[in-house]
C-alpha cells in the first residue's frame, strides 16, 4: 500500500484528466518499465538546479553517473550543484546497512563545502534494504544545524514525472515557509517548472525587472536555497511547465492563497500573453499600462530582424516531437514564424496541453506518442515536412535519415526563451533548413567530392 504522502502525490487534483476518471490518479508504476527515466532521475534533475545546496545521492555510484549534468541548467553564481556526491553503496553496505555511511557523508560535505542545505535523494537499493532516510537527516540536521532533507524517490516507485512530483512535495513539506524576505515588495512571483536550460532564465529575467516585478524564486532554475523558502511570499505562481511540478502550485494556493496560471516563454505572441496574465492577477493599472508599453517596444525591435526570416521560413513545415509545455507553445512559436506544423508530440503532455494543441491546429490534429524512429520518418515522409525538431535522443534518426534537424530538449546548447530567444530560435531553424550539408549529403555516392 501507497503511504498517504505518495498517495496525495499520485492523485494530483488539477489535473483535467483526473477529475475525469472514476478512480482519479495517475498511472500505477510497473516494476521494470522506467523507460524516459525513473522517479529517482526526476527528482534529482528537478532539484539539482538549486545551485549553492549540496546533493548526494544514497546509492549505488551508476545513479548518480547516469544522472548528473544530464540537463542543461545552468548557474549565474555558486557551482556546489555541479559536484557529483554519492555514497556509493557495495554490497557490504546492502548486507549492514547504509546509514553509517550516509551520515558520515552528510557531515563531510558539510564540513567542507559549507553549503546552506543539503538534499539525500532515496534510491531503489537503500529503499529496499530499509535506510531510515527521514530520521538519519532529521538527526544529522539538529546536530549540525544545516537543513538536510530527505528526498525519498526510489526509481521503482514511478516514472520520472512522478518523481518531479516527489521533489516537490520534499520542499513543500520541509523547505518552503521556513524564511522571510527582508524587505517587502509590491509585486512578486514565482515561476514553478523552469530549468534555465541553456541559460534561457536570463533571456526573460531582465523584462520583469524593467517592469519592477520581484521574482522570489524560480523552481528551480539558478535557484538558491533561501529563495525556495521564501517562495510563500508570492502573490502569484507562473507555472511553466505543468507536466512537472503541478503539485507545488496547487498547495501553495491551498497553503497560502497564491493563484497559479500556466504559461509560455516560447514565441514573441506567447511570452507577451504570459506578462499580460501576469500582470493581471496584481490589479496595478499603472503596471498594466507600463507592461504594454514595454511589449509595444520589444516587439518592434524585434520584427524588422524577424523580417527576413520569417520570408524564408513562410509555408515550411516542421515535424515537432517533444512533450510538456513544449508541445504547444513551440506550435505557436512556430506557427508565428508562418511554419506549418504537421504534428506534435504529446507523451508527455498533460490534457490541458493537449487542449492547446487543438486550439493551435485545428481539432484534427496530428499527436505523436510513438516517438520511435521508423514512425517519426515515416510522418516526415508523408507529410513532406522540411525540418525535425525533437531531442538528443532522435538526433541520430535525423543525421541518419540525413534531415535538417533542431535541438529542442533538455540537452541542448541554445536558449529560445523571450523576445531575443524567439529570433535565436527562428535563426537557428533558417540555418537548419537552408544548411548545404544535407543536400550534399543525399547526392549519389562517388558525387560528393
């Protein structure tokens, strides 16, 4: 049987298609099948952004291995995040136990590192042989006075949106409330569900500051520790990604009263309608006035260069394969820039995204859950389409098949959040498109040189 906590975790409220279903929940684990990553790999990527807090995994060394650095969060300030912590767990410590060995791991770090917390993420082999997490962090923290907490996300637990949930629901319940602000601010918000992947954090931070909005706390791009425990002090949550974190926006409108709306950096129409939604929930009308004049200005500074991109982009199509917020905010981004897309990606995708993509492409459109390659060139073919987007795991179909490919996952380089994202973005898809390299590539043997 599920413990409450995982219970509460696993039933997610605001999720449409929950309130649904006559047993409401989302989809029990099977043992085995952690295909797209497991519940330890969503947590530990989900909280790692947390730059100056220490994260030590209590496992066997492959986990940690197979899950650092493999998401592109990147940190304006303290690099502590970047250190791979581990308690390396052998077979003699699956025989006595791990917690000798955890706590002498936890009051190294601290020792050394001196960091302002520090998170111990559960793993299938400690789970199973019956480490007492919550109480050994418990003792450790009261002795060294250094937060220290438990995130029990064992890998055969679920699936890797299940452990960005369990993440979630760790700082919720033992992280968020404990500090204060030391000044008060008229306007402040929190975004839940953005990484910085790529930097593209710092592509949007700027215009909240020309607008004199105080971000208290991104969950958890180039995040800091104190600013995940004031994150209760917001009068409203931009939630970026919904498939992530749902459940940190819900409590804390329940907790605290913060409303929550989900919205997109991606695209110049969908990032203007994210600050109008926002600066809707503070009631300042001098704000709303300030908020139009500063999306009037970026959006004519930005169409003369999108100019003559968009006169190359005009009636290209593009096969997107991706998941989350991405799934339907890309479509817009796209759609913008006068590509057509013929069809999405939606494994990932909750029923509110699905809903967008409708809304975007018509009630007949195409969504992707076979992501395999054999059905992505397929698609592609048929369609005739011009460009696939997807991630570093269909990279390889692309430069096999030999198409004009775009990296729009975790692991990529380039950030195409905000206004100067949205022209990266749109850049990057004429170079893809346009580059002589596939066409040399598909001449006939012996034609190339």
């Amino acid at each position: 049987m599920l413990t409450s906590e995982l219970r509460e975790v696993l039933v997610e409220e605001d999720c449409d298609h929950n309130a649904k279903k006559q047993t409401p929940g989302c989809p029990r684990p099977t043992p085995g099948k952690a295909g797209g990553g497991c519940a330890f790999d969503g947590a530990f990527s989900s909280l790692v952004p947390i730059t100056d807090a220490a994260h030590i995994v209590h496992g066997p060394i492959g986990c940690v291995g197979n899950a650092w650095n493999n998401r592109g969060a990147k940190s304006s300030g303290p690099l502590m995040y970047k250190n791979a912590f581990a308690t390396n767990i052998n077979n003699n410590d699956v025989v006595f136990g791990g917690e000798k060995k955890l706590y002498q791991a936890i009051k190294q770090i601290i020792k050394t590192h001196n960091p302002p917390a520090v998170f111990v993420y559960q793993t299938c082999v400690t789970a199973m042989i019956g480490d007492d997490l919550g109480a050994l962090c418990k003792a450790v923290s009261e002795k060294t006075g250094v937060p220290v907490i438990p995130v029990e996300s064992p890998g055969f637990i679920g699936s890797k949106n299940f452990g960005n949930r369990l993440s979630g629901d760790a700082v919720l319940r033992q992280v968020i409330g404990t500090q204060e602000p030391k000044a008060e601010h008229p306007f402040n918000f929190n975004i839940i569900g953005e990484f910085n992947i790529a930097g593209e954090f710092w592509e949007v931070a700027p215009i909240f500051d020309q607008l004199g909005i105080r971000l208290i706390c991104t969950l958890s791009g180039d995040a800091r520790y104190h600013q995940v425990a004031m994150m209760h002090k917001a009068q409203v949550n931009m939630m970026v990604c919904s498939r992530a974190l749902l459940n940190v926006a819900r409590r804390l409108r329940e907790l605290y009263g913060i409303p929550y709306f989900e919205g997109s950096f991606y695209g110049a129409q969908n990032f203007s309608n994210s600050l109008r939604q926002l600066v809707e929930y503070f009631g300042d009308a001098t704000l709303k006035e300030k908020t139009e004049a500063l999306i009037a200005h970026e959006t004519a500074k930005l169409e003369p260069q999108l100019c003559a991109l968009k006169a190359k982009l005009k009636g290209k199509k593009a096969l997107l394969y991706t998941g989350g917020v991405k799934s339907w905010s890309l479509v817009g981004a796209l759609q913008e820039l006068g590509i057509e897309v013929i069809a999405t990606g939606t494994k990932k995708s909750t029923e509110e995204d699905k809903a967008r993509i409708k809304e975007l492409m018509g009630e007949e459109a195409e969504m992707i859950t076979d992501g395999s390659a054999p059905n992505l060139l397929k698609l592609y073919h048929e369609a005739g389409a011009d460009l696939l987007m997807a991630g570093g795991r269909n990279q390889y179909t692309a430069l096999k098949a030999k198409l004009p490919f775009v990296h729009v996952n975790q692991e990529r380089d380039l950030a195409f959040a905000g206004y100067s994202g949205f022209l990266r973005f749109a850049k990057q898809l004429v170079f893809a498109i346009e580059s002589p390299a596939y066409a040399w590539a598909k001449r006939p043997f012996g034609a190339q040189s």
